[in-house]
C-alpha cells in the first residue's frame, strides 16, 4: 500500500474568470490572476491510499462517505492522472525496470477542509488542488505545477491557481485541446510578504446561484461580457502583473475593485440577473471607500473583492491590517461567543477590545449604518502563502499518530523526569460497542501532565500516551444510533468509572493519559459515547481544550462539595491555578462574592478584573487580617483550596458557623492542620477530587448557561519550563503549532537555542513573537523544513537576537532581502544553511559574505537563481568561497 498527504491552499481572485468557452475541459474565456492565500487559515487536505488489496475506489469528504463514481470533476482528475501513472509505468517497464502498476490499483480518498464548506468560501479550488496534487505524488508523476494545472482546471477552474503560492494567472490559451491552458506564477509568495488579506465572512449560507452554473448563464445573455473578454481584461492582466512585480499597491488595489465590480456588473447584465452581493457586501464596498478617502497620505489603504457570493476578501498592506481589522468590527460587530476573530497574527494586545474606529477627522463616521450582530459572522485574518504542500504520514486522514511517554535513560538530575516524550505512530484505534472516535482539533497541557513525566503518578508506564484534556471532531461512531453524532465538535469527559454518585467513583476510577486509558496527545481517541458533550460554542478551540479536567475538579468542589450559592462569601485559594480560576469563574457566575489568595500581586489585579471582590497576598504574614478587613465584618461561606498546609490555622476565625472548605490539592502540602476549633464551629472539611460524568455534564451546562470561559493569569511555571525546552528542543514534533510555540516561548525565557526543525505548522508570526519576547539571548535557531516561513520570520529574528551565530533556514520560503538583512544585523554570524531555498541567489550570499566575516560552515545545495531567470544551481565556486576542504587547511 501507498498512502500520501498533502493539502493546498484557498486563492481569490483580482481579476476573475467568469465564463467557459468549452465547458467539459473547463477553457476559460479569459484570463485571470489571483493571490493565494495561507494554508494556516484556510486549506483543503487530502490523503491517498492506493493498494492491490482494495477492491473498489472510495471517497471520504469531509468525514462523509460519498460515491466517488458520480463525481464527475473528481473523475476527470483520477483519469487524467492515471493514464499518465500508466504512461510512465509502460515506459518503465520497456527500459526493464520495475514499477509497481499503480495505475490499476483502486484508492481510497479521503479529504476535508479546515473551514466549513458552505461558508461560502472558495472549497472547490483547494479541494480540487489538493486531490490532483496528492494523485502526483502518489504516482511520482511530475510535479511541474502548470502542466499538473491543466488537470486540476478540468475539477474547477479556479483549482488551476491553487497549485501555485503567491501570485498566479491562469493563461486561457488558444488550442482546443486545453494543452496551453494552464496556470503560471506570476510571483512566488515571498515577493509581497507584506500583503495580507481579510475575509469577511457574510453569511454561512450556501450560495443561491453555483459559479458553474451561473458563468453559463453569463456566456449566453451578456453583452457586457464580451466586451470585459476583449476589451478589459486582456489590459488588466498586463497591469496587473506589473502592479504585482512592482509591489505597487495603488494600482493593485484599484484594479482589485474595478474588477470585483466589472464581474458583479456582468452578472448584473445576466438574463435572469445574478445577485451575489447583499446589504452587508455593498456596505463592506462603502466602507473601503471611505476608509481610502480619508488616507491621510491620500494612498489607497485596501482593496475589497467578492467572488461568487456576499464574503467579502479585503487586500491591504500589513501596517493598515489592524486598523482596517477594528474598523469593520466596528460596523459589523461580531457574536461574543469567540467565533468572530480568532486574532491568529496577534495583532491586539491583550485584553484590547474590538471594533474602535480610526482616529481620523477626515473619516465620516456615519458612512454607513452600524450592523446588527451577526450580519458578518467571522473575520478570517490571513495573508500570501505558499502552494501545495506534502505533510508527514503523522497528518495522514487515514492513520494516527500520539505522544507517548518513553522511558528516560536516567533520571534528569535538573529537572527530575523520569520519562521523555516522543512522537510516535500507532494504529488508528477502533471505536467498538457504546464508543465514538474523536479527531483531536486541540489539547491543553495541565500540570499533571508534568508530574506524570516525573513518576508522580502511581501505575504510569511508559509506552502510554499522554494527556487528559481535548477537543474534537466526532469521525466514527460504533452504533448507528449516534450517527447524529459524526462530524460534531465535542469536549471529551476526562474519568472514567464514576457516573453519577456524588460521594465518589462507583468503579476503579481512571483519567485519561494514565495507563491503561490512552490520553489525548494524539491526533484520535476512542471515548465512550457518554463522555463526550458537545463543545460550547462561545469557547475557542483553545480555551475548550482548557476545559474538561479542570472545569470538572472546578465545579465538584465549587458546588457539589463546597455548595456555593448566591450571596456566600466565598475564598479561593492560589488563583495562578487553572482549577482555582474556573472555580473562581464558576462561583462568581453563581453569584457569589469571591475573594482569592495568591503569592503574587498580579494575579490578584488580574483576578479582581475578571470579577473577584478582592484579594490577599500569602506571602504577607498579614493576610488573615487583611482578608478579614476585606471581609468588612462578613464571614466565609466557603474556602476553596488546592494547596493544603497550614494556612489551615487561619482559616477557621474567618469561617462562618457551618461553613465548609473543599480541599481538592495540595500545592503547599499533603497535610492540613484541622483542629477542634473547626470541630465546635460545625466547620466540614470535604476533599474533592474530579468528579463524575454527571457532573461533567452539569459543568458544561453550567458554562454554555453563564458563557463560562477560562482564563490564564499565570505567567510563568518552573516545572513546565524545562518539560517545554525539553520538548521544543529535543524533538522534531511536526504536531507543534504557533500556539505552542507561543506558550512554550513564554514558559522559557532565556532560550538560546531554538530548533523548530520541520515544524511546518509553525508560522513567521510566532517567530516574530520569540524574537521579540526573547531579545537578545537566541543565539542557534534551526528552522529547517518548516517549508512556509518567510522573510518575515527571519527579518524579526536577525532584528532582535544580535548575537545570532547560527541560522538554519534550510526549506523555507525566504529570499535575497531576508539574508542581506542578516547580513546588516548579525555581524556575528558563523553557520548558515539556506539548502532548498530556491529563490536565494548571489545577491544575498555576497551581502553575508561582505558582513559577516566569522561565517565558516554554509550550505548552499539546491539555491537556484529562478528570479533573476538563470535557473541554474548556485555553486560556492561561483561565488568565490573557499571550499570547506580548503577553508580547514587554512585554519590548520
Ligand atoms: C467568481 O472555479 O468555482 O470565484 O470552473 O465551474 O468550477 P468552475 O468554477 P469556479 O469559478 C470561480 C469563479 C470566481 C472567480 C475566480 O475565482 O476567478
């Protein structure tokens, strides 16, 4: 069996393709020009198998079993791609080589988008981008992008530009064979890094009229049409792709709009009329409008666009992107649920609200009306990217992979773990009766994690896999009776063996990630079907993944032990903690007047923020006292307490007759003083831990009632710092994304050494956010294989770590200007590897060359100069280097 994954991007157009002139090879009837757009927002992913063992072609989409025969576009894809698998098999074998016949077995397709398909946004480019793409690397057919356009174009159209990053025509050709109709780059992705788009995301709904359909209608009825075909196009094309080369935003920008409305018009001009634009879209191209007018350098500032439907893509250069970010918000404010903005450039500081109009009296504020919520549902910040992309086999839809624990060669003195993580794969597990399997979408580390990796837990093995909390997507369920269930975004109930018994765990109870339950650092887990709810819909992935252990232990001390109610006074203990936050948050959504304890000021600011009436600081022998003048004369109704130890000689004169304290840790200590003053007071001691399923259920009503979120105000935690080196930097870990690498980042402050090698989910925004956040003590960063990095992340890196002395960039999509900016800021500069940087050239070789006079060890395999059109391989004698032979018998 072979099995190869790969995904591709989204493109929106600036000058669009709208009408056929032969319908069944999909011949435009002109040319066009799009952006591609980053794979990290929007993508489509495809995995195929092919195998002599199956006995049918069969396709998945989006975790839909679907009949692959009656996929006509699809078809043509796998025809196309096969007779040319066959092609070369028969060649193959008249050269006497062996091939395995690929051509004649039977696949099994598997394919979803990251983004729901009838939100109106363009799933059929990268769908059909993605499946050719997969089928060429499944069958070793060349990857030479415009000959492989001409079989996407025969899916969609639009898929032909999808093959390619950054700035793509689509050349309608002459011939009526379709062989000169195909897609070219125009400019690769790092030539316009600095131009990012926004999608506003009109309505969810599925469009009226399909672009293949409507298009036709188009070519028959339209007069306007063929005066665009003539006349416009062909000289905006030309225009268009000088504006690009030349980064000439004021003539991208306009000829953006111009056409945007040209394609509307001739849809307009259609008998029967096509609408795509609404209310909301035409207000959207009110509002870029003036927001343009009133530019203060009197420069256009964005570029709107829509495609065959009311969402609305806003171009514009990266320094407006906030501005224009909160201005729409400002107009068509979103739910408060999470789903509006989900800020993936961190480009709001925290705690910043949206929606603030600029500060701008050349802007009229009443241009147009404030919308009703709702009326633009979602805000998609993304920016030009690269094209299809092969991932690991851990990224497979048809397989799993999991971090599992292995044994530690010995104990690490330094930081005492007795276990070291890996990435393993292991077999898709199966659900089998009353279960479901859930894709993981996100997990969340706890600080049991941690202490599991230390031995801290009884009957820990090595060989399990870890983690306790997660989120997910329903794929499989083992009764039909659950079927309602497949596809459906769930939180997953972390103990097992405790239903409904308030007074403790009916069975042997377990939590998931000790052995023997499997944890959630995987890409699937089986779950029994009545451990999972679906996940509340105002959490982001994040803080849903935050939820389920902690909101659990949160909520059985808050009221099934502690019985919180409305008006009890009521003291949570050591706020940093994640369930001290929640139980917080839940008493405070109850009602209750909450007053906290922490060793640190800040998170006592923070937590009076989010609702506390105020709170004490332990580390002050005053503290008592000081609760007790907080208090004013009240009592406590209740403590909450994570931490044990003898703050328990304090509590009871502060307690109210009948009071209670749940204690569900300890922190401080694995004792508590509990002495006959709390006796005679009719005080309860209740331990507390976890909680059943019940409960759990109870908890996620709770918060989907009081729109629950948890909050993080800790800052730093020792322990986890050197598990997150360790992992950071041990280990290739393809699963790492941006927001890990956020949290490892400010977990480990004084990192020197950087290896994200062969992350390809790590972003250049993250980058920029170590760089920054670590200053100046990076000194190795390797950055290898993370194939969409770009100038960005280097300009930030070498902009704020001086004492760089070894870059590894090896794969990444960065050019010239990145390295000559290198060459400016890090004089010190000893070890470089740009292998397979394509668009490298001897321009930035020399800039380094010039600058950094301690660079001994290169790597230049495979630069190739394609932008300057000598498309040869860049050889170190051309450059006048010494060899590396030479160079060490000159230290010699
Ligand atoms: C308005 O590529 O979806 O987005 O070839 O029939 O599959 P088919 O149509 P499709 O049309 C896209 C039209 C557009 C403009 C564009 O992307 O150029």
């Amino acid at each position: 069996m072979k099995t190869v994954t790969c995904t591709a991007p989204v493109n929106i157009a600036v000058i669009k393709y709208w009408g056929k002139r032969d319908t069944s090879l999909i011949l435009p009837t002109n040319d066009s020009l799009s952006v591609t757009l980053s794979q990290d927002i929007l993508h489509s992913k495809t995995t195929i198998s092919a195998s002599e063992t199956f006995t049918s072609d069969r396709l998945w989409l989006n975790g839909k079993e679907e009949d692959i025969t009656k996929n006509k576009r699809m078809h043509n894809c796998f025809r196309e791609t096969r007779a040319l698998r066959a092609a070369f098999e028969e060649e193959e074998r008249r050269h006497g080589r062996e091939v395995a016949p690929l051509s004649t077995w039977k696949v099994h397709v598997c394919s979803e988008n990251n983004f729901p398909t009838a939100a109106g946004l363009a799933s059929s480019a990268s769908g059909l981008a993605a499946l050719v793409f997969t089928l060429a690397k499944l069958f070793d057919l060349s990857t030479n992008m415009s000959y492989l356009s001409r079989i996407a174009r025969q899916g969609s159209g639009s898929a032909c530009r999808s093959l390619f990053g950054g700035f793509v025509a689509w050349e309608m050709g002459s011939e009526a064979d379709g062989s000169d109709s195909l897609a070219v780059q125009v400019a690769p992705e790092s030539h316009w890094p600095d131009l990012q788009a926004l999608i506003c995301v009109v309505s969810d709904a599925k469009k009226g009229t399909s672009s293949t359909e409507g298009m036709q209608n188009t070519v028959k009825t339209s007069p306007l049409l063929q005066h665009r075909i003539k006349e416009v196009v062909p000289a905006r094309m030309k225009q268009m792709k000088q504006a690009i080369l030349d980064r000439d935003f004021e003539t991208f920008a306009n000829l953006t709009m111009q056409d945007s409305n040209q394609f509307h018009a001739v849809c307009l001009d259609t008998l029967p009329p096509i609408f795509y634009l609404n209310d909301t879209s035409r207000a959207i191209i009110k509002l870029v409008h003036e927001y343009n007018n009133a530019s203060p350098d009197g420069k256009l500032r964005a570029a709107y666009t829509f495609d065959a439907g009311p969402n609305a893509v806003i171009y514009a250069p990266k320094e407006h992107m906030k501005e224009i970010i909160q201005l729409v918000a400002h107009y068509f404010p979103g739910a408060a649920d999470g789903s509006y903005f989900a800020d993936p450039y961190r480009i709001l500081q925290s705690n910043e609200a949206l929606g603030a109009i600029p500060a701008n009296d050349r802007f009229n504020a009443a241009c147009i009306p404030v919308f009703p919520v709702g009326a633009v549902s979602r805000l998609l910040h993304t920016e030009v990217a690269d094209g299809p992309r092969v991932v690991g086999k851990d990224e497979s839809l048809l397989n799993a992979d999991a971090i599992v624990l292995v044994k530690a060669e010995q104990v690490n003195k330094e930081t005492g773990y007795k276990y070291g993580v890996e990435l393993q794969q292991v077999p898709t597990p199966k659900p089998s009766e009353g279960q479901v399997l859930v894709k993981i979408q996100a997990f969340s580390f706890n600080h049991r994690d941690n202490w599991i990796r230390k031995g801290q837990y009884p009957g820990i093995k090595a060989g399990s896999i870890c983690g306790s909390d997660a989120v997910g997507i329903v794929t499989e369920v083992w009764s039909s009776s659950d079927s309602s269930l497949v596809g459906k975004e769930v939180i997953i109930q972390p103990g097992a063996n405790w239903d409904s018994d308030p007074r403790g765990p009916e069975g042997m109870y377990g939590i998931l990630g000790s052995f023997p339950l499997s944890g959630t650092f995987a890409e699937y887990i089986v779950v029994d079907r009545a451990d999972v709810a679906l996940r509340p819909k105002h959490l982001s992935l994040a803080e849903a993944a935050a939820l389920p252990l902690g909101g659990l232990t949160a909520y059985r001390a808050t009221f099934t032990k502690a019985e919180v109610r409305a008006g009890d006074n009521v003291l949570i203990t050591g706020i940093g903690g994640g369930v001290a936050l929640l139980a917080m948050a839940f008493a405070i959504a109850a009602g209750a007047n909450v007053y906290v304890t922490s060793g640190d000021e800040s998170k006592i600011e923070k937590a009076k923020s989010l609702g506390a009436k105020g709170g004490v600081n332990y580390k002050k022998e005053s503290w008592p006292s000081d609760l007790k003048s907080l208090l004013n004369g009240a009592q406590l109704n209740a403590v909450i307490d994570g931490a044990g130890g003898s703050a328990y000689l304090k509590y009871q004169s502060l307690m109210k007759v009948g009071s209670i304290i749940a204690c569900y840790g300890m922190t401080a200590e694995p004792q508590v003083p509990f002495g006959m003053g709390y006796v005679l007071k009719n005080i309860e001691l209740r331990g507390s831990t976890m909680g059943s399923r019940r409960e759990f259920n109870e908890m996620v009503a709770f918060v989907n009632e009081k729109q629950v979120r948890p909050v993080n105000v800790s800052k730093a935690n020792g322990e986890l710092v050197h598990a997150l080196e360790f992992l950071v930097l041990r280990y290739r870990w393809d699963l790492l994304t941006d927001d890990h690498l956020f949290m490892f980042v400010d977990k480990c402050p004084n990192l020197h050494v950087l290896n994200v090698d062969m992350c390809k989910r790590v972003h250049h925004m993250s980058l920029e956010y170590v760089a920054t956040y670590l200053n100046t003590s990076l000194e190795e960063v390797s950055l290898s294989g993370c194939t969409h990095l770009n100038n960005y992340a280097v300009f930030a890196i070498a902009e704020h770590c001086p004492n760089l002395k070894s870059l590894n960039v090896s794969e990444c999509s960065i050019t010239d200007e990145a390295l000559v900016f290198v060459a400016k800021k890090c004089p010190h500069l000893e070890r470089l590897d740009v292998s397979f940087c394509r668009w490298i050239t001897e321009v930035g070789i020399q800039a380094l060359r010039e600058n950094c006079k301690n660079l001994r060890e290169w790597n230049l395999e495979a630069c190739f100069s394609i932008l300057g059109g000598i498309d040869k391989e860049l050889r170190e004698e051309d450059l006048g280097w010494e060899t590396e032979e030479e160079s060490v018998q000159g230290e010699e």
